[in-house]
C-alpha cells in the first residue's frame, strides 16, 4: 500500500517567502533551470523511460524530472516550492503537468524522490532538501546518487525519521513505494525488480526482441541446413542402393532375395 502524505505547512518552514505577490491557481509551469551537465540529463531520463515502460498499463502515477512541486499552505506560486530531480507520486492520475501543484493535486507530495548529486548541489541535497523531504514532504523513500563517483544512498521515513537503507549483497537498495530496487548498473542508477532483475529501457527492449528474432532466424536457417543435409544423405542413399541393385542384376541376382 502506497503512502501519499497530506501536510499542513506552517510559514516558518525552511524556505523564506520571495516576495507577496499571489499568483492565480493553474498549471503552473516548472521553475527548475536546466540540468547541470549532460550525465545528469541521461540519468533523470533513464529513470523516467524505465518506469515509464514497466509500469506501461498503469495509470495511478506520475513521475517526472526537474520539475517544480509547489507547496505553499497559503497556495503561492511565490514561495515554498522545490524541483527534485525525480520524483513519483503514487495514487494519481497519470497525465501530462507542467508542474506539480500539491494543493492542486488533493495535497499529495512525492512518495519517492532521487536527487541527483553535483559539486553546486551535493550540500543542499545531502541536508536542506533531506530535511524538508523528511519534515515537511514526508517522502517515505528518498535517495541520491553521484553520476561522477557513482555514490548512492537512500533513506526510508520511519516515525518521521530517515533511517539509512542497507545494501542487499549485490548492493542494491530497496524502495518499498516502487515495489523495486536501485542499484548502480554499467555507472548508471538502474531500476530492478524484486527478483534483481534489471528494469530495461524500450531501447534494450527493442535490442533484446531484435536479437532473439535473430537467434531465431539462426536457428531456423540451421534445421532448415540440417534438414536439407538429412535429405542429401537420404538421397546418396538411395543412389548407393540404386547402384548396388543394378550391379547386382548384372550379375542375375535379384536383390530382393538376398
């Protein structure tokens, strides 16, 4: 069962107001600035297609990358607001936004958030963000990971406290929102199943079909190979016995008497 947090934020909460003005209620569209280097681009679609693709008939979620959830109590598009470099919400409707509105959205936060970590950003996601997911987001699942040294931790919520996840014995780590582990897969954060298999993209996907239709096509060209083989030798065969009949009736032997 998911766990989608409802929560009241009081105006002293960690993010200081920018400025009065209040903006109309709508579809806002995402604050976040363009992703930092081009790992962190591939790292945030990776997440996104597989999830898309495993969870391709379902339409109770909505995940997305560098966009901005709006959390204001007093409904502000001004102030409290944060973009997770990805994030899931579970329970929902699955449909195109330009942002994420929580008091639009029956006051629903993330149930799982990955921040992707860099040299400008590694302080704030390790400890700002960290604590307004646990305190204010209440994310029950939040992780992060270094595309350039390959570190990568998550935390679980408990009676409102982040424990440490500890890793399985291949290191993953298991996110009990998705149903699925992470782990770090050919330098990437991979998504894998509860039996530890990795999440592929529609493009190994694709890779894969495209490559058993091949083996396929191997091994049918090879019994139609053998088949053929087979028939050649059946017919040497018969010309083997087709000679020996003949030399024998030279001989006035009848073959069937023998």
């Amino acid at each position: 069962m998911s766990v989608v947090q409802n929560f009241e934020i009081s105006d002293d909460t960690l993010d200081d107001v920018s400025d009065g003005v209040i903006f109309p209620s709508g579809d806002f569209y995402s604050d976040e600035p363009p992703l930092e280097t081009y790992l962190h681009l591939q790292q945030m679609l990776l997440f996104i297609k597989c999830l898309d693709w495993l969870w391709r008939d379902r339409n109770d979620f909505f995940a997305a990358g560098n966009l901005t959830i709006y959390y204001s109590s007093r409904k502000l598009k001004s102030e409290k607001f944060r973009g997770p470099d990805f994030f899931v919400v579970l329970d929902t409707e699955r449909k195109p936004r330009k942002s994420w509105v929580v008091w639009e959205e029956d006051g629903k936060y993330p149930n799982l958030i990955i921040e992707i970590l860099s040299s400008s950003t590694r302080n704030v996601d390790k400890d700002l963000k960290k604590k307004i997911y646990q305190n204010v987001f209440r994310t029950p699942d939040y992780f992060w990971f270094d595309p350039d040294n390959l570190e990568f931790a998550g935390f679980h919520l408990v009676d409102g406290q982040y424990e440490p996840l500890q890793p399985t014995s291949q290191g993953l780590l298991w996110s009990q929102q998705l149903n699925l582990y992470l782990g770090v897969y050919e330098d990437k954060l991979r998504f894998f199943t509860s039996e530890g298999e990795l999440v592929p993209t529609p493009e190994e996907v694709a890779e894969q079909e495209m490559q058993r239709a091949e083996q396929e096509k191997q091994r049918a060209e090879q019994e139609k190979q053998r088949a053929e083989q087979e028939m050649q030798r059946a017919e040497q065969e018969k010309q083997k016995n087709d000679r020996l009949s003949a030399k024998l009736r030279e001989l006035g032997i009848n073959a069937d008497d023998i």
